[in-house]
C-alpha cells in the first residue's frame, strides 16, 4: 500500500508517498507570504488548494491514505469553507495585545491551568480576536474557522474539524483533557463549534474520492513521529522558524511561560515545545538582500566573533516580545561576508541553545530537521553550540511523518542518518555566554 503524506508548509506544498519499500515519490511546490506593515504576514489559502490539485494531478502513484501536515496556528476564517481574508499566518505579530485582555479576563493563572499554556500573540484565538474588534463586518459573516491544514482537509473532505496537536495551539483547547475548552469558548461568547470536531492525530477525517484522509497533526508534531523522537533526544527543526521540540513523559505544565505544552500525535502523550522566530528565514533574508550565491554557504569553516540576534520579526521565545529587532555587533575593519554568513548560523544556534535552556532539561541527542539542514555547517555548529552529537535524518521532516501517520504505524522507514559530533565547544561557550549578556541589553526586562 502507498501512503501519502502532505506537508502545507509556510513557503511550500510538499508531496511524500512511502510504502514497505520506502520513500517512493516526492515533489513540492512553493508559493509567496505576504509581508507588511512591520511584522503582519498573509498567504492566500487558495494557493495551497491550486498547489495541492497541480501536486495531486502529477503524482503517478496510486495512494491509498493521505496524512496532512502544516504550518501551525495560522488562521482561516470562512463562510461555509469560502475564505473571507487572507489566512494571518503564525509568524504575524498584529495581535500581542490580546495576550493582555485574555489575562485580564481570565486570569493568568487561570488560563495557564486551563490550557497549559501562556497566551502568545502566536496563538490562533488571538488572531481571531484581532479580527472582531478591526474587521468586524468579516467577524460576523465567519461560521467556520480553521488552521491552515485543516482547511484543506475540509475541501477535500468536506468535514470540519482538526487534530488535537493544531487544536493545542489555537489557545481554545484543554490540552490535559484533549478536548476544547468550555470555559473559553462560553467566556468569550463564541460557538464551540467554530472549528469544528477535535480528532486523534492517527484518526480518520474524511474520505477524499474514496480515499481515507486522516487528522493528521502539526508540522513539529509529525516530525517527531516520523523521526521517532524518544525521551533521549530533543528535536530540532530549523525551518522558516526555529523550533525545540522535547517529549515529556506525562502532563505537565513547564516553568517557563513562552514554552508550549501541547498534545502530542501519539495518544495519551504530550510534549513541550519552544519557537525562535526567524530561524532559516534570517539566512534567506540575508541571501536576498545581498544577493550572495549558494556555493558561498558551503564549506563554511571555522568560527566568527560577530554576534547575530535573530530577531527579524520579533521573538516569540525564550524572549517574548514582538517588538524586538535583529542586529548584528562586534563588526571591525576586518569584518568579511562570511564572518556575517557565519554569525547568522550562530546567532540562531544560540537562540535555539537558549530555548532549550529554558526549558530545564537533559536531552543526549539532536534529531534535526529542516531545510537548513541542508547547509552541513550549519549543523556542525548546532552540534558545537549544544555539546551533542546531532543526527540528521535523509528526507526526514513533517511530510514523512505525516505518510507514517497515514499507515497508522505500519511503516517504519529506517533511513540513514548523517551524524555531526561536536568540536571546539568551548569557544562556542565563550561565544554563547556573550550572547546571553547581549540578549540582557537589548531585551526588555518584563520580556525576558
């Protein structure tokens, strides 16, 4: 049997069929966000449902199950499935004041222990409020909402709903009992049934001409199933966004607020999850900008002294400010394009390293994944950065895990792994602590 897995990322579509054999097929397609204003994002979710019809009609395998993955948090609100706007994607900062007025209506405390989380400007509830107080004319035409992936289940399936890793994350979800939220949804005066029913990630959705469609889960969540992340390993994912990604073994609330406790794909189980804005994003940004060459990112070697803060379109942790900007310090007369290339590299690595730190664990392995990945000294200065041998995964990512979800278990691929170990860790310990003393200077201190 083949099993597709579909990966409606920020950037691209990606298409992964496996069966017993493997990896058999894959294909992608991109498509653009819209930036403006100083920190909104936008994409037209029409595109994803061309890219996905233009993906569907070239494969020349049969499926038998299709498993979808996605950008997480990211708003679609429609009428009857007809979106109203453009969906404001997870990296949008317009709604931070929000996290206020929730905390002012219910109590910190009182959201924390009822979602398990801390209200960032990321979550797709808070979206959602921006919309009904500056678009209200839209606000009332809504009847359905949805985040991104789910949206496109709906048309292929026409049944309205999402899993309960997307569910974690929209802030309207009990995420200890694995089931929306009453005291939310009736103490903001919204219909629980805006986004439809709460599925398993491994349950069946729908049916798509004939074809079994399954819940699916996150694009974070279906990594790690697909790259069968244990209690031994963090997961990191060096996308658009940087993310860390930890298992726990039970329900448990983490210390620090800008990190996630969501529902995991597998039942009965959860993790912990922390995201640094502009990860992959801050290298395409400066590869734009200066219009450098691919080659020039290989064979990187060695260190550079120049500090990079990532924060291109604001932070979101262990820094929770959607106001703070990147820079980069310490240039000198000496100071060459791989020096900046390289301090990029760096300067996300610390913003992961400190991620990580502040979720007060111990971890032996790195399973990385992403399109960064791609980059061998990126990864060799992850492994510096944090001490540990990294492992990274061929064709691993969401859209594998998303396929393997499809199964429901009954593909295991066991692809082979490139390891990093690190080198020189000490320098890099040196480079990080004055990373951390400049975070101190630059970030406000209610942020931090």
């Amino acid at each position: 049997m083949n099993y597709l897995g579909i990966d409606l990322g920020t950037t691209s579509m990606k298409f992964l069929v496996i069966n017993e054999n493997g990896i058999i097929y894959k294909n992608s397609i991109n498509y653009p966000v819209i930036y403006y204003n100083n920190g909104y994002a936008e994409q037209n979710p029409l595109l994803w449902l061309k890219a996905f019809k233009k993906l569907y009609k070239n494969m020349d395998v049969k499926i038998d199950s299709i498993g979808i993955t996605g950008q997480m948090h990211s708003l679609v609100l429609t009428n009857n499935g007809k979106p109203l706007i453009n969906s404001i994607l997870w990296l949008d900062n317009r709604s931070y004041k929000f996290s206020k007025y929730l905390t002012r209506k219910f109590g910190t405390e009182n959201l924390i222990e009822e979602t398990g989380n801390y209200p960032l400007s990321n979550f797709t509830l808070l979206r959602l409020l921006w919309i009904s107080k500056y678009n209200k004319n839209i606000y009332k035409n809504a009847n359905k909402a949805f985040v991104a992936k789910d949206w496109l289940k709906f048309m292929l399936t026409g049944v309205h709903g999402t899993d309960v890793t997307d569910g974690s994350g929209t802030y309207l979800f009990n995420v200890r009992s694995r089931k929306w939220s009453d005291k939310l949804f009736n103490g903001l005066n919204m219909d629980k049934k805006l986004f439809g029913d709460a599925f398993e990630s491994g349950d069946i959705h729908g049916y798509y001409n004939g074809i079994p469609v399954i819940a699916g889960a996150g694009d974070q969540e279906a990594a790690a199933y697909g790259n069968n992340l244990t209690l031994n390993d963090v997961g990191i994912s060096l996308g658009t966004s940087g993310v860390v990604f930890a298992k726990i073994n039970n329900y448990k609330i983490p210390e620090n607020k800008s990190i996630h406790l969501f529902c995991d794909a597998k039942r009965n189980r959860w993790h912990w999850m922390g995201v640094t804005q502009s990860a992959a994003s801050s290298l395409d940004w400066f590869i734009k900008a200066f219009n450098i060459k691919y080659s020039q990112l290989k064979n990187l070697n060695g260190f550079s002294r120049v500090l990079f803060m990532p924060y291109l379109n604001g932070e979101r942790a262990p820094i929770m400010d959607t106001d703070i900007r990147g820079l980069f310090y310490n240039l000198s007369p000496d100071t060459g394009i791989n020096d900046f290339i390289i301090s990029i590299m760096q300067g996300v690595a610390f913003s992961l390293r400190h991620v990580y730190d502040s979720m007060n664990i111990h971890r032996k392995n790195i399973i990385l994944t992403g399109g960064g990945t791609r980059i061998d000294s990126w990864n060799q200065i992850i492994s510096n950065v944090f001490n540990m041998p990294v492992k990274v995964k061929e064709d691993s990512g969401s859209a594998l895990g998303a396929a393997m979800l499809s199964s429901h278990g009954d593909i295991d691929i066991d692809a082979s792994y490139k390891l990093y170990y690190p080198e020189n860790h000490d320098i890099y310990d040196d480079l990080y602590i004055k990373y951390r003393n400049m975070v101190k200077r630059i970030a406000k201190p209610d942020k931090l």
